[in-house]
C-alpha cells in the first residue's frame, strides 16, 4: 500500500486506511506486505510507485490524493512513475457528471479542478466511485495491477469492495481461514516466547503473535493470536486446532491460564492450571 498525504505525516488524519485494508486483506487469506507514506510531492510519489514495483507485489493499492485541489498529486506522480503523461477520460468524466447528477446538478460546470479529476495516466481505466466525485483508477504497469483510491475512508471502502476484492479474490482462489484467539493470565511473554517458536517452527505457514496487556494486581495478561491460511476447509481448521491444543499444554506448564478461546469449531473454551 501506498498511502499519499502529508496529513498522514504531520498527525492531523490516522491513517485508518491501512488498518482496514490489512484487516480486509488477512480476511480474504493474504497480507498486506508493506505500507509506504508519502507526502503530496510528485518525485516522492514517483519514487515510492518506482520502488513498489521492483518489489514485485502482485497489487498495489494507492490511497490519496485524486481530488480537484492543487496537492492531489497522485495521478501525476504515477503517471511520472510509468513514465507515460496524464490524458482526458470519458469514462472518467461521464463517472463524475453522474455524481453530480445523483445530487441534484445536472449541469454543473466543468471547471478546472474538476476536469483534474478526469485526467487518468494513459491506459487507466475509471472505477465507479458511488459516495463520491474522484473515480478510483486501474493500471497495469509492468505487470503490477495497481489501484488508486480516494483517502476519504467511505469512498476508499466502496471503491475496493466493488471494484478491487472481487480480481484480488479470483487471483488468490479459494482460501479458508481458521483465527483463534486466546486471553491468558499469568504468563510472562518472555516465558511464552519460546513455545511461540517453537510452533512457528513446525508450522511456517502460521501466524502466531502475542499481544501484551499489562500486569494489573500482579498478574500478567496477554492476548494470543493463532491464524492458519490453506485451500482446504478441515485441513486448515486441523493445523489450527493442533497449534492452540500445543499451545495450551505449554502455556499450563509454564503455569499460565487460558481464561478464554475464541475459534475452536466455534465455542469458546477455558483451561485451569
């Protein structure tokens, strides 16, 4: 992901974003592998597009910056990236006369700021945009497919589930996911480090990553996440049973107690040490 605006890098907007996309993107059985920030600059959009590409993602989602106003730079810097130059869109302009229209303006003119939003990097194609003006963008640049979308969250939100989860989803095919989730007591993580390694070993293909949360009253409290991606419906849910099963009978002998579990076939389950 590539995130555009120096809102981002100042602390005047979170960038939430990101932390939806990646939770969208763990739930469909693939990760984001990196996200980038970048001010409203055209050399340092172009930079980090130039960069992204020679990782060899097989997306990337750029979010940020299509608006009418003179620092929505975003199809410029990755029109400079490619190498290619910014053209009219009819498709583009027809999506925004629509906005328009929906609202109640049918004739509104076509200023400067909004003929902006029309002018895509040579070969995009415009993505209809429903709670917004600026159409979100696709293009294929060396064989990357990459998407820019409007940073405003509803508009990005509407955008990737129309346009960009359905070719993400075909490309990766049918996954299943099994997630269990654990609250322990009286487990330190370093005490707990160990058997996380020791699981990671066995099982690469997993992720399991504990979550700290404080001593209160003397007692330590953490939450531990199991996830298991795989093609497989019961095999993927039987990795995922076997990891939380070793991991219980770890975290008992070192002593500690799950007080909950969330995503074993479904129920929740509570261990006693």
């Amino acid at each position: 992901m590539l995130a555009v605006g120096k809102e981002l890098l100042i602390g005047r907007t979170m960038n939430s974003n990101a932390h939806w996309l990646g939770k969208r993107f763990a739930r469909m059985g693939t990760m984001l592998k990196e996200v980038i920030t970048v001010d409203d600059d055209l050399e340092e959009i172009a930079s980090a597009f130039r960069e992204a590409v020679k990782r060899n993602p097989d997306f990337l989602i750029v979010v940020g910056g299509l608006g009418p106003t003179p620092d929505d730079m975003t199809l410029r810097g990755i029109a400079n990236g490619m190498g290619v130059t910014l053209r009219k869109s009819e498709r583009a302009l027809a999506l925004i006369g629509e906005h328009y229209a929906r609202r109640g303006l049918p004739q509104i003119e076509l200023t400067p700021a909004r003929l902006k939003m029309a002018r895509l990097p040579v070969g995009a194609e415009a993505l209809p945009n429903d709670a917004g003006t600026a159409p979100g963008v696709r293009l294929v640049a060396k064989g990357l497919t990459v998407y820019c979308l409007p940073g405003v969250p509803t508009e990005m939100r509407g955008i990737f589930r129309r346009s960009v989860e359905p070719e993400i989803r075909k490309r990766l095919g049918r996954l299943h996911r099994k997630y269990v989730t654990m609250k322990l007591e009286g487990i330190l993580e370093s005490v707990l480090a160990p058997a996380i390694a020791k699981e990671l070993e066995g099982h690469p293909g997993a992720y399991i990553k504990s979550h700290p949360r404080g001593i209160r009253g003397g007692v330590s409290r953490i939450e531990l996440d199991i996830a298991v991606v795989g093609e497989d419906r019961r095999t993927t849910d039987n990795e995922g049973e076997r990891i939380a099963e070793e991991m219980r009978v770890d975290i008992e002998r070192a002593g500690g107690t799950i007080k909950s579990a969330r995503g074993l076939w479904g129920k929740h389950w509570k261990s006693h040490s």
